[in-house]
C-alpha cells in the first residue's frame, strides 16, 4: 500500500512485464484491477494497462487465465522474424540496441498521439459510432453462428460490445492520422483479428470473410444486397430458420448467390435434415426444393437420403 515508482496507485500508464510468471492466484488480483480500475477497493487512476508475456512452452510460465485475458482489449502477437534473417538484418539490430540515434523523442511521441487523439474525435463527431455499431451487429451474429457449428470458442459479450467496437475506433484513428482514405474499414479487420482472432485462435480466413461481406458499413453505411444476403444466411441458426430463409428469400439466394455459396447453405440444410432422429426433415426440404424450382445435384442428394431412410424404415 506504500506510494513508490512501482506501485500502481497514482500511476497513468501500467506495463505487467511477462504476466504468464504469475500463478493463478496472482493472476486473479488483475481480475479487480482490469474490470472496475480498484485495488482492494481503492480506486486507481490508470488509463492503459499494458502486460507482455512468454509462450507457455517457456519454462516456469503459466497459462493465462481466460477470464483476465477476455478483460484485454486486444492480444497482439509478436512475429517470428528470424528465419531467413540476413547479415544486414543482424547488423541493424546490433546498432538499435547499442545505439541511441532514429530514437523518438517524447516531444515527437506527444504530437503523434495528440494527432490520434484528434482524429479519433473526429470519426466520432463525424459519426462513425454508428458505423461501427452497424458492423459490429452485423458480423457478429454470423461469427458466433459459424463458431458455434464448428463448435468453435466461446466469445464473451464483454469481447464483442465493448472491447471491439472500442478497438475499431482507436485502431481508425490511428489510420486516419496516418492519411488512409478508408480508416474504419482497415480497422474493422484488425480489429476483428487482434480483438477476437488472436485472442480466441480463430482462423484469419474465417474473420476476412464476415469482414469483408460487411465492411461497406464502415464507409457508405451501406452494404449490397448480395452481401446482405450472406451475412444473414451466415447468421441462421439451425434448420428450422434455414428453411424458412429458403422458403422467403429462394428466387434471391438462386439469382443471387455463387454457385459454390449456393451449394454451401444447401449442403447445410441437407446435414440438418439428415441427422439421427431428424430425417422427417427431409420430406420438407424436399418439398421446399421442389416449390422454389431448385434443380441438379442438392436434389438427387434428398432423393437419395430419402429413400435409404424409408428402405431402412422398411427393413
């Protein structure tokens, strides 16, 4: 509780070197620190907690706790940059670390984020709150439904309500002081793979793909209707709403969507309907195919778990 240069109580910027060398039950004491700004009830004064850790594979680290990891806005991952590393690579590491010149100076460090710091006011007098609100509501859904069938991670609401859309603004406007005509749409996509992708080991491919579907929200605050399409076929939950999707909108999906796209949410049905218990299913699949005038393979495909389900009935 003494006052000293490495205490935390009236400390404004906050670095936990290699937080993985706590134990748990030193990790737990971040817990109240990260998710109300007190320490034993005390309140603290900090506006960035930054903490920096090892691989577990190292030896005496322990794994982070998923609670106090979810209450980090963002895991950014240090790359591996020495294989390949050439004799120029090596020299100009010798010369940062020995050397005091291309240092930046604190005065240059405060205009740089002074400058963040305005364009971050402007995006949000500019209103890009709401767009970043639309996009978050939007790749949301269809995220969580695609984890949860591929019985994926767990993604916590305090992850994508607040720590998200909070990076995405931070991130844009560190894009839009360094020039770039597009900010909120670079950083949807970071903020998708720092916030969430690294954080839970989601595959990248996965989150450029809801990205990209969505990312027109971050600009115009409009999408296409194609891509509309997608995010909300991405979004259904189970088979039931998949099929009354298909029943409403299957002049859209067949005018619509690629044929490989077109196949995918098909396919999806088809699984659905074919599950242990569920094949009754496929007599309404069938009948919807039929109705919206659906032709080739996806069709023959019912047909023929039609009639191993009723032979197998039979028999």
């Amino acid at each position: 509780f003494l006052r000293h240069q490495r205490t935390i109580w009236d400390k404004t910027t906050v670095v936990v070197d290699e937080i993985t060398r706590a134990n748990k039950e030193n990790q737990n004491l971040w817990l109240e620190i990260l998710e109300t700004r007190t320490c034993f009830g005390i309140p603290l004064s900090y506006r960035t907690i930054v903490a920096t850790a090892n691989p577990e594979s190292y030896a005496a680290a322990f794994q982070l706790d998923e609670a106090l990891l979810d209450r980090f806005s963002a895991v950014i991952p240090v790359p591996e940059l020495q294989a390949g590393i050439k004799s120029s690579d090596v020299d100009a590491i010798v010369r940062l670390s020995i050397s005091s010149e291309n240092v930046l100076e604190a005065e240059e460090l405060s205009r740089i984020f002074a400058s963040i710091q305005a364009s971050h006011h402007r995006l949000v007098v500019g209103g890009a709150v709401a767009k970043v609100r639309q996009y978050v509501a939007s790749v949301v859904p269809a995220l969580l439904e695609t984890l949860k069938e591929q019985n994926g991670p767990y993604i916590s609401p305090r992850t994508y309500a607040k720590n998200l859309p909070e990076s995405i603004l931070a991130i844009g406007a560190y894009y839009a002081a360094a020039g770039s005509r597009e900010p909120l749409q670079q950083a949807g996509l970071d903020g998708l793979t720092y916030c969430i992708g690294t954080k839970l080991q989601i595959r990248p491919v996965l989150l450029s793909a809801v990205h990209e579907s969505a990312k027109g929200l971050l600009s115009s605050g409009e999408i296409s209707d194609m891509d509309k399409l997608r995010l909300e076929i991405a979004a259904l939950g189970d088979f039931q709403e998949r099929l009354s999707f298909l029943r409403e909108q299957g002049e859209q999906i067949q005018e619509s969507l690629k044929s490989d796209e077109k196949e995918k949410f098909l396919g999806e049905l088809l699984r659905g309907a074919s599950q242990k218990g569920e094949k009754e299913k496929l007599v309404l699949l069938q009948e919807v195919l039929e109705e919206m005038g659906f032709d080739g393979d996806i069709l023959r495909q019912v047909d023929g778990h039609l009639i191993l389900t009723i032979n197998s009935a039979i028999n």
